[in-house]
C-alpha cells in the first residue's frame, strides 16, 4: 500500500495491517453481495474508495495489486485432475496460458520490499466456454474471517486513535495467525520462487458426478532462497520485474499445480483457517512461464482475473469470498478501462 496511511512508526504492526487490508478487499465486497451488511453501509465500491490514498488512485490501474507484470506459456496437464473434475483444461493435454505476478498493494509505484504479498492472476485455456481463471496470493492464509473483520481492519489501520490497532487485534484472534506468517515466514528474491495458493474453496464435479471441495497451490521448481526485507531493497524498487524478466529470458519457470482436497468437517467457507497438512493432494499439471511482458502492453493488460470465470466441471463453494471479489474486481476494472487515456503506455499500445 501507498505509505499514505498513519506513520507506520505509530503502528507496530503497521506494514502488515495495511497488507491485509489490501489483501482483504474481497471480504469486505462480500458483505454486500450477501447482505451482511445494508448497501447503505457497506458496498464493493465504497471499500474501493477506502483503499486509495488520500491522493486518489493510480489512474487506469488495478485498484488492488496495482504493480505488476504480464506472463505467458503453457499449462500442461498430466491428466491426473480428470479424477477430480470432468473440466477440459485437465484432461492430458497442454494449454495456453497467460497471467500476471503482481504485489498487493494499490500503489502502482510501490518499492518491492514494502509490500510483503504477493500474487498471480491467472488464465488457462484459449476458449470462452472452457476459460479457468485464478486470482492467488502467497500467504498461506487470508488475514480475517469475516467481512466486517475487514472493515474493521481498514478502520483501525487508518485510525489516528492510539488503541485502534490493540482493539482491533483483541477483537479478531484469527489475525494473530496472518501476522505470524507475516512476521517469520521468509522472503524470496524472485517470483520464481514463490508459492502461490488460492485460498479459497472450489468445487470440482468429475464426469461421473463425484464432487470435491478442493483448494489448490502452485509450487515452485526453483527453490526458494531466503532474502531479507533489506537485502531486496539495496537490489532496487523494481527488482522483482527485472528479475523475473531476466530469468525466463534464460530459461522458462515452471510450477506444479497441486489440489487439496478436504474432508468432512472441515472449514471450507473461511480462509482465514488451514486445512490440516495430512488432506489427500492430487498434482495436476505443470505451470510453465515462457515469456514476460511489461503490462503496459502485454496480454495481462486487460484480464479481469476474476475467479468465478471457471469450465465447466468447475464451480464456487460454500465459501462466499470468490463472488465477493468478483465483484470488486468488476469496480475496479469498469474504473480503469474509463481512465484508460490516463494509463502510461508506451507507443505500441495496450488496458484489467
């Protein structure tokens, strides 16, 4: 995020409240697709608004995970999925692919070692009717569990009251368990080595009815090496772009796609909660990243990596959040592609 919030001096936890916040704009769209919350109160415009800077947003930009990055390659699917879901895109086989690494931040100038989250927007598939699209992050798990949690962080953080930010943490423990990943988990100086998860629960119908709630994570081949905060930013505010450019210019990343699968009872309609390490996973194919694009004119451009666009053999769960995000990502994207002679491009062109 833009380091327009209160001085995170101010806020011991500062840097990681703000991450949350932006991570955490879906949840507080959901409570009004839901009706938790009135329109009155609470809608995805109104937390869009929150999340710019007092000195507005990044015209033409995402107004979630504003810098960023294009990719293109392949998916290869090994077959192994069709157990799991009867969608195209996991029959054996390869298919295009295209997506974005990106930081969560709405700062599109955001400084690499500001922001400690990380993404990857997604699409698999070449055709309308069999298009998979993801939106995932590299924290393991999402920062609150309700939509009003949310909103209730976005208040604290940018409250100037010195108590904000302890009431808010007393008031919703399942933070504590975002902040420790924050706050221990390494850095990585490349989005090559990055985990990236979905989150969110999907369900996956096969061809003979059987249907799973599964989550999925896309692992790293390259093996991540440890970088601190400090060290990425004597490396430049950019580093991770050229970096990633860099390395595929040398030799195509890949990552394996592996799917959770849950059991009874467990916690399918909130992110917040991990499932326990010993749930049955399925590697279904290999993500490879051929060729980096900057976005200004690359394929990322004008996706709306919305994760409800699933195939057939595919659908939402119980868990409310992808419809939420969905539609925030709808406000932001009908907001930049209207500013879209405010967008930096260079003369060749290119719009989420």
């Amino acid at each position: 995020m833009p380091p327009t919030r209160p001085p995170l001096s101010r806020l011991p936890i500062g840097p990681f409240i703000v991450i949350a916040a932006v991570v955490g704009i879906s949840a507080a769209a959901f409570g009004f697709t839901a009706g938790w919350l009135s329109p009155g109160r609470l809608t995805p415009a109104k937390v869009v608004n929150a999340l710019a800077p007092p000195g507005g947003p990044a015209l033409g930009h995402r107004r979630n995970h504003a810098k960023g990055i294009c990719f293109t390659g392949t998916f290869t699917s090994n077959g192994a999925g069709t157990a799991l879901s009867a969608a195209r895109v996991l029959a054996p086989g390869q298919y295009p692919a295209l997506g974005r690494f990106n930081l969560a931040t709405s700062d599109a100038n955001a400084a690499d070692a500001t922001v400690r989250v990380r993404g990857m927007g997604l699409q698999i598939g070449s055709s309308s009717a069999d298009i998979w699209r993801s939106a995932m992050i590299t924290a393991p798990i999402f920062p609150v569990s309700t939509p009003q949690g949310f909103y209730d962080l976005l208040r604290a953080s940018g409250s100037k009251a010195p108590d904000a930010m302890k009431n808010f943490v007393a008031a919703h423990p399942e933070f504590s368990n975002f902040l420790k990943w924050a706050t221990t988990s390494p850095w990585t100086g490349s989005y090559a080595e990055d985990r990236f998860n979905s989150l969110d629960s999907f369900t996956f119908t096969n061809a003979s009815g059987q249907s799973s709630i599964v989550r999925w994570s896309l692992i790293p081949s390259a093996p991540p090496v440890a970088i601190t905060p400090d060290e990425l930013a004597k490396r430049g505010p950019d580093y991770l772009e050229s970096e990633i450019s860099a390395r595929v210019g040398k030799a195509p990343q890949s990552w394996t796609m592996v799917v959770t699968i849950s059991n009874p009872g467990d916690p399918t309609a909130d992110p917040s909660k991990a499932w326990p390490a010993d749930r049955r996973t399925v590697p279904v194919g290999t993500l490879t990243v051929q060729k980096i694009e900057p976005e200004a004119n690359g394929p990322c451009r004008d996706i709306n990596f919305d994760p409800t666009v699933l195939p057939p053999g595919m659908a939402t769960s119980n868990d409310p959040f992808p419809a939420a995000r969905s539609a925030a990502y709808a406000v932001s994207y009908d907001r930049r592609t209207a500013e879209a002679a405010d967008y930096p491009r260079t003369s060749q062109g290119g719009t989420q």
